[in-house]
C-alpha cells in the first residue's frame, strides 16, 4: 500500500520531529506510546497495561507489557521509558512538547516492567503526552544525546523501532518504506494486515491527484477543490474527517513591520476567513475565530465568533511584508490572502520555500521571517497553544487558558479557518478509519482486497 506525503517525514525521531504525518507513522507504525486514545478520546492502555495513582494523585505507578523486542531483538523494558521520558524533559533538548512534561518532577524504573512517574502537584488525569511521545531504544540512542548529536544520529534516517512495522529504507525526498512486524505480540494487537507500507513525498498537488487516478498511490491528500473529481472514479473514494489541525498567519513580534500591535491587528482585520473556507476549501473546514479548532473548545469564551473582515478608518500607513510558506505550487491560500491584503492597502509579498528550510527560518534561533503560513497540529492538552506563542516572539508560560487568552489578546497570529482531512483512497484498500487521532490510526488492521 502506498501512500503520499506532501513533504519528506522530516526525521523518525520524536524528539525532533513536527511534521504530523511523521509523528503519526512513530506512534502507529514504527514504535509504540505508553498509552493511546480510543474513538472517544478516553485513555487505553498500550504499553502501559495498567495504572494507578498514589493518593494524592502525585505519583502514577505503570505496569508495562513484558514480551515486546526492538527490531534488533533487544527487549523493551521500563528502562527505555524512563530515558525517553528524560529526554523529552531535558531543557538542552528539543522535543517540540516539552512543556507539555513541566509538571513532571521525576521518572523512575524499579524494574522492567515498572514505571513510577512523579509529578509536582496533583494530576487528574493521564497526562495528553503520554499518548503522543512514542518511545525510543535507550541502548542505540543514548550515547547521541549524551554527546550532544541526537538530531546528526544515523537512527534517525535508518530507525530501529518495536513498533507493528519495521523499518527497510529511506530515501530523501522520495520515499520511507515499512514490512509488517511478524513478532509484534498479539497482546498488543498482533501483526499488521499490511504486508508492507510506503510513504511516497509527492509535493505538487497535481502529480499527487494524476498518480492516484493512475492507481500509483493509493492514498492521497486532496485538495478539496478535487473531491467530487475523485469521486467520480469508480476505482477510489473519498474520505472526508475532522482534524485537530489549524491554519494561521503568525507573526513575528520581534521585528518590524509586527513588532507593533496595531500592525498585526490590521491585517487580522483585513482578512475574510469565510472566504477562505469558500474559495480554498470548498467547505471543507471551518473559519477560525481563534487558536482552538471546534473539537478543543470547552468554553464558548475562549473561541469566540468570526467577524467579517473590517478596515480600520483613518490607518493609511503603506504595510509591506513577506509572508512565509511551505511548498512550490500555486499557493492558492496565500494568493487569497494577499488579495485580499491589498484590497485594505496592505502588501504581502509571498515567498514559498521547502518544509525543512521553512522549518529552520520559522523556529529555528535566527528566526527569519515577518509573518509565516504554519499549519498547526492540535493536541488534547492544549500544548500548541505554546508553540504558537513561542513562534511569535510572546511569552509562552502559563496554562492552556492563559495562554489562549494571550495569543487573542496579543494578535500574536490571524487565524484562518480550522481543517478538515480529505483523502483519496483506492477502494482496493479496506478497513481504513480517520478521526481526530489521525489519518493513521487504525493502520494495523489496514488491508488490501482484490
């Protein structure tokens, strides 16, 4: 079965990884989480079989599955939890949700198959990180963090997991390949149906939607203005599904022209996010008021509802900026927005540029860029919310409602819409389901028909 990705995977580490399809391939593929969420988002147990807290709900006793090998044979052991978890802790790291880990004070292995988890006050529920943080073979990776070299580690482009899929090859920008795991226990849901899988990076849409009708891929993100196309192919269908996944322009505070408030809110104001849903997504997706998609909205307060666009009367300074993106295509999105821009007097020059570089010019030290296109994964615990923050230049400390009300306050991005998946899928794969946990999520019990 072989699937498309718009961009290369960027790693298999999940210590460095922020590419979506990537961390989803970690926690459902190639290695294993302590726990998952089940169609209802509760906690089930996975590695972790069973769990229970102290009395004071600071410390959560886990009780792992014993029998499960790395793909080198080695046994995975409480041990190999313990150092992930470390690692995702430690401040020289770079585990995109580390903060998500601040409240963890201390992790400890008594034995293989017991891990105790210390928290600084009490928790009340399983923490969201616990089912996104796949975790990593101590005994081939500890050696890279010691020494400071864990994003230049040969595991990382050649990953060793204990995941239902194993690893055979990479090659950069074109393709991941993975075999079924005859060994992965049947406690822990047994061999994948899938005799092997393959990530193909195809990044121009057209070639992506031309070798699926061909029957090259056979599944495939799409842009919806294709959907009732592929529809019309007896041979495929169309799976339409929600995501946690949100679109922003966020701005760089740290320099002009956005450095000052008001230029940031005058291009929020000059945005018609209705439009956009319209004109971009033909309806698949839902304007954004704010950074929390439907599904993460506990209170109406913290989403608020979308405005038209507006012009603030009396502001006739000339604003001129670049604004950042991923890709080599039409840009259709950023297209609209700059469209729109101009029509309030504003110029937004588009510069498109490819996933790991965009990456390096968004997050990374230099911070180079005015305002960037991100498209930005949600998660149950809110930890975006931080991410979005951090980008921006803005502090990012404080709980989830905290900083929700920091990033609407401070303009620190213009939210466009909230996303919807749309995926082409070859009717000769079978047993496929997507929801809020990802495109991947049922991967094991994927199947090919005649």
């Amino acid at each position: 079965m072989i699937l498309a990705s718009g961009a290369d995977l960027q790693s298999a580490n999940p210590l460095l990884t922020t590419h979506p399809l990537a961390r989803q391939i970690q926690r459902y593929a190639l290695l294993v989480t302590l726990v998952r969420y089940d169609s209802t988002l509760t906690p089930v147990p996975y590695l972790a079989r069973s769990w229970t807290w102290s009395a004071d709900s600071t410390v959560l006793t886990m009780r792992l599955f014993s029998g499960l090998a790395w793909h080198d044979g080695t046994p995975t052991t409480a041990g190999d939890a313990q150092w992930t978890l470390d690692a995702a802790r430690d401040s020289a790291g770079e585990y995109p949700r580390r903060r998500d880990l601040a409240g963890l004070i201390a992790v400890a292995a008594p034995d293989d198959s017991t891990l105790l988890l210390r928290f600084g006050r009490p928790a009340s529920r399983i923490p969201d990180v616990l089912t996104d943080l796949a975790l990593l073979p101590r005994h081939l990776l500890d050696t890279a963090v010691r020494s400071g070299g864990l994003r230049r580690a040969a595991w990382n482009r050649r990953p060793v997991g204990n995941g239902p899929f194993r690893f055979v090859a990479y090659e950069a920008n074109r393709r991941w390949v993975f075999e079924a795991n005859p060994d992965f226990p049947p406690g822990l849901g047994g061999p994948p149906r899938l005799d092997r899988f393959v990530v193909a990076v195809v990044d121009e849409p057209t070639t992506k939607l031309a070798a699926l009708t061909s029957g090259e891929l056979d599944l495939a993100g799409i842009n919806p203005a294709h959907a009732e196309f592929v529809r019309k192919n007896p041979r495929l269908a169309v799976l339409d599904y929600p995501l946690l996944f949100s679109y922003a322009l966020i701005f760089n505070t740290r320099k002009p022209p956005f450095d000052r408030p008001e230029a940031r809110q005058r291009v929020t104001d000059g945005l018609d996010r209705q439009a956009v849903v319209d004109g971009v997504l033909f309806g698949f997706g839902t304007p954004a008021a704010g950074p929390l998609p439907p599904a993460l909205t506990p209170q109406e307060s913290l989403s608020g509802e979308v405005s038209p666009p507006r012009l603030r009367l009396g502001v006739t300074t000339p604003l001129r900026f670049e604004m950042l993106t991923v890709g080599s295509g039409e840009a259709a999105l950023e297209q609209m927005l700059q469209s729109q821009l101009s029509a309030h007097g504003i110029t937004a020059e588009i510069r498109q540029l490819e996933l790991s570089t965009f990456l390096d010019r968004v997050e990374g030290r230099a911070r180079e860029f005015d305002a960037a296109v991100l498209g930005i994964s949600g998660d149950l615990a809110l930890g975006h919310l931080a991410r979005i923050l951090g980008i921006a230049g803005l502090s990012a400390e404080g709980v989830p409602e905290e900083l929700a009300a920091r990033i609407q306050d401070s303009v620190a991005a213009a939210f466009l819409y909230h996303a919807r998946g749309v995926q082409g899928v070859n009717r000769r794969v079978k047993g496929i389901t997507m929801d809020l946990r990802g495109e991947l999520v049922t991967l094991s019990q994927w199947w090919v028909g005649q």
